[in-house]
C-alpha cells in the first residue's frame, strides 16, 4: 500500500525543495507570513515546539500522526516555530531526542510507550528542559508531564456495538506489540463484547485476546502490515466479521485483508474498526467497511501542552482523557451509519453517560491511574 501523506503533513515534511530521511531532523522553519488580520497576541514565532515519533511515523493514520497534528495546530494557532524527529527504529529514539535538547526547544513530546526510556534519562539530565510523554505515565519527574488515556471506555463502547453489529456471532481484536497502551483497547473491547451478551442473553465469541488470562494475538510490531494482513485474514477464515486491530500501521494490512475478504463475499461484507484516530478520515481506501474508530484527542491534548508552556503554565500533572473529559470516544459511523440501529445508537449514548459517572465500571489492568 503506498503511503499517502495528509495535506497537513504533506506540507510540513517537505520544505525547501527536498524530504529530509525519516530518521533524520525534520525542520519545518519560519512562522507564517505575517496577516493583517491576525491577532498579534497570538504570534509566538519566539518559541519552538518539538515532537519525535515512535517507529511508525508521522504518517502512521493512527498515534504518532494524531499527536503530530497538535504541533501542526499550534503552529497554525501561534505562529510558532517546530521541528519534529520521525524514528524508523530503537535505534532513532536516543539521537532524535537529543537533537531535541540541542535544538532550543521549550517543549519537547515524545510519542508513544516505547520512548519512555529515552525520554527519562534525557530529562533527569536536563532538568531544565521540559518534556511531554503521549501514551506513558510511568516518568516522576518535574520536568515531564504525561498525556495519557483511558481507551478502555471507549473501546468498551466498540466492544458492545461490535458484539451487537456481528452476522456470525463472532469478532476479534489484535495488538501490534504487547504493550499497555495496546491492551488497554483489547481489555475494553472484550468487556465490551461481555458486557453486551450479558445484557442481551447472547453468546458472541471474541477471537484475538483473552482478557481474564491477558493472553492473545500480537504481531510483535507496528510495522509489518503483511502480519497484520495475514493476521486478520486468520480470523475471518474462523468466521469473524469485525476485527479491531491495535497495530498502528500494521493495522493497514488488516484493512487489505478485509477489503479482499469483501471482493470475494460482497453478500456478507466484514468490517473494521480503527484505533486512535477517524480511520474514515485517515484511511487510503476501504473507508466505507470502517464500522467505526476508538479515537483518542491527542492533537487536542498536545496543542494544549505546547500553549501552557509558551504561557509558562508547564506543569508534570498528568493529563488523562477519559469519556468523562471527551478525551475519548467512537468516531462517527459515517457510511455504516445505516447499518447501526437507533437502539444501538441510544444504547451506546446511555452506556458513555453511565460509563462516564461510574454506573458501569470499566476495568483494565493498562488503566491510567487517577490521582484521588
């Protein structure tokens, strides 16, 4: 599958005539041409905010994308200065965050569980620069501040739609590596699913993760999209007709998969659900199969790292979303909008209110831990 840039990012990374390699620096340089319109308040080409990706890129459609989309908007909003480090591997992580130091940087965000590590090491030695971790609360320090999510609500809500939106009685999920952070979605959904045929006396199975014994599928990646097709291809084969991967850019294999699945059984169409961001929006085809996406606002959440700090509000309290605080949720069902019922649909809005007040707990050993 060719991989397609969003305008966005399309426009950022490549800048002078020239793409700089993906494990290189990437300088996206001066604040936008001046606008007479523009509030001069809101012109911060002073300060420079810096983001570096995990492994899978700043067009993986899912994490490091949504989060690299805050810097952009902050940018927009701002008119401040960026540069940005995308990590093709391990090895990337160590040189792009300390490029980040170097680069006179005010906030510095390093996305995804993997860059823990680096990220701690990096700011116990420079506890004057200030970092912030997406997908990681596991740094104390003054210096670090984690965007972290509660995905187990709103995969929970996927979870029941699928259960209640299968034809054959059967649905999976698979991670990419066997992580919290990928977890997290499995022990949602599968609760989901539970939760669903406790309520409606049916007997859905879930392929791919066994949350009572925390064992499933892994594809040991977020890269290989070969795995992830032939992953989901196993499932469908067992006679699953939803899959949700938690893969990132694996998860691009197990939309082939289900768009081959479909040119061969158009009767009985399998569907998909994406993760992190609106795969409707980000995917380059199958679009009308996504039966909808577990979104986490990390754009939203970033952007708002970055102003705090340019206001020198910086603060190491965690931000965490939740359905409570609409840090998470289902995308729409855009094209499969006709295929949910209007029950489902109001059963879904009384199960986020519920989940929301503590009426249905939702429980997930990845869960961020909220401060009392």
């Amino acid at each position: 599958m060719p991989v397609l840039f969003p305008q966005g990012l399309r426009r950022t990374l490549v800048t002078g005539g020239a793409i700089i390699s993906a494990s290189a620096l990437l300088l996206t340089g001066c604040a936008p041409a001046p606008d007479e319109d523009a509030d001069i308040a809101q012109d911060r080409s002073d300060y420079t905010g810096c983001i570096v990706s995990d492994s899978g890129g700043f067009d993986d459609r899912s994490f490091n994308q949504n989060s690299y989309e805050g810097l952009l908007k902050a940018k927009d909003d701002y008119g401040i200065e960026t540069k940005q480090a995308e990590s093709q591997a391990i090895t990337d992580y160590e040189p792009n965050v300390s490029s980040m130091v170097r680069g006179g940087c005010g906030l510095t965000v390093t996305v995804g569980f993997n860059l823990s590590d680096v990220t701690k090491s990096t700011a116990e030695a420079h506890p004057d620069k200030h970092f912030a971790t997406v997908d990681d609360d596991s740094i104390d320090l003054p210096n670090v501040r984690p965007i972290v999510y509660d995905t187990s609500q709103a995969a929970f809500l996927a979870g029941y739609l699928a259960a209640g939106s299968t034809k054959t009685g059967k649905v999976a999920t698979f991670g990419g590596q066997e992580i919290p952070t990928v977890t997290i979605f499995m022990d949602g959904f599968a609760e989901g699913v539970n939760y669903y045929n406790q309520q409606k006396g049916k007997d859905v199975s879930l392929l791919g993760w066994d949350v009572d014994k925390q064992t499933g599928s892994f594809t040991g990646d977020f890269e290989d999209t070969g795995k992830g097709k032939t992953t989901t291809q196993n499932f469908l084969n067992e006679g699953a007709d939803i899959v949700m991967p938690v893969a990132g850019p694996v998860g691009n294999g197990a939309m082939d998969a289900v768009n081959g699945f479909n040119t061969d059984e158009p009767k009985n169409p399998a569907r998909i659900i994406w993760v992190d961001s609106d795969g409707y929006e980000t995917l380059a085809g199958g679009q009308e199969y996504v039966l909808t996406s577990v979104i986490k606002k990390m754009g939203d959440a970033v952007e708002d790292a970055y102003v705090a700090d340019m206001d020198g509000k910086f603060t190491n309290e965690p931000y965490i979303g939740d359905l409570a605080n609409d840090g998470v949720g289902l995308a729409p069902f855009h094209d499969q909008s006709g295929n949910v019922s209007d029950d489902m649909k109001d059963e879904l809005k009384d199960l986020k209110t519920r989940i929301s007040n503590g009426e249905v707990p939702v429980e997930s050993k990845a869960s961020p831990v909220k401060k009392q």
